[in-house]
C-alpha cells in the first residue's frame, strides 16, 4: 500500500543517504484518519482493538521486503494492533526515497543502519531511477 506523502514540499518529502533523519515521525499516540488527512501520519487503523504506539527510535533506516523485492525505506510510524482474529499486528508506516508513504507489517522489514551497505545501495538506486523517470 502506497501514498504520496509530501510533507516536506522543498523537496518532495524524499530522503537520500545523508538526509533521512530529518523525516518526522509521528510518536506519542495512535494515528487518525484526521492525521493521515493532514500528512502527519501514514496510516490509521479503524478495524481493529487496543491500538498503541511501539517502543522505537523513529525515523528508523530499513530495508521493506515486499513483492517485487527489497526496497529502502525509513520507519516515521510504528503502532501495534489487536485485529479481528485476536493476533497482534506490529504495523509500520514507510517513507521511500521518493517521497511516497507505504505501511508493512513488522516481519517484512529489516531494522538497519543508515551505514548498511545494502541500504544505501538501495537508496541511491531508487533515487537514481527516480531521477530517471522525472526526466522522460
């Protein structure tokens, strides 16, 4: 699940390898429909029970394995939710490169430093093809 989310409009609201802890993460409650309305948040979850909020330092470096393969992201968002099952959902919202917003589940990702070589790969490829897609 993507979005745009461009709260930082200078610059799209993207990040590089030197700049990603500027992204602003959204701690200290759970997300409302009303904050992702206003940008300040990814996502909100309504479906579900005794959400709150994960004990992490945000903006946090990962790598997000999703279905057409790895991808750098930073963590702005990180909430824990009962759902309709019972089971705990440890829920995270992604900044990309580019500027776009994605939420993953805490499984698909890979905590790393902003040092991690496969990371900063995966950053500098994406702005680059980013960079080339801006351009046709």
């Amino acid at each position: 699940m993507s979005q745009d989310f461009e709260e930082h409009d200078e610059d799209g609201g993207g990040f590089d390898v030197d700049d990603w802890a500027r992204l602003k993460p959204f701690i200290g409650s759970v997300a409302t429909l009303e904050d992702v309305q206003a940008r300040r948040a990814i996502f909100a979850l309504g479906d579900t029970e005794d959400g709150e909020t994960i004990d992490m330092d945000l903006p946090q470096p990962a790598i997000w394995w999703e279905d057409d393969g790895e991808q750098a992201a930073v963590i702005v968002q990180a909430e824990a939710h009962i759902g309709s099952d019972g089971e705990t959902m440890e829920v995270l919202g992604l900044i990309l490169p580019d500027g776009s917003g994605a939420v993953a589940l805490m499984d698909d990702v890979d905590l790393v430093d902003d040092t991690d070589p496969t990371w900063r790969d995966l950053v500098a490829n994406a702005i680059n093809d980013f960079d080339d897609d801006s351009e046709e």
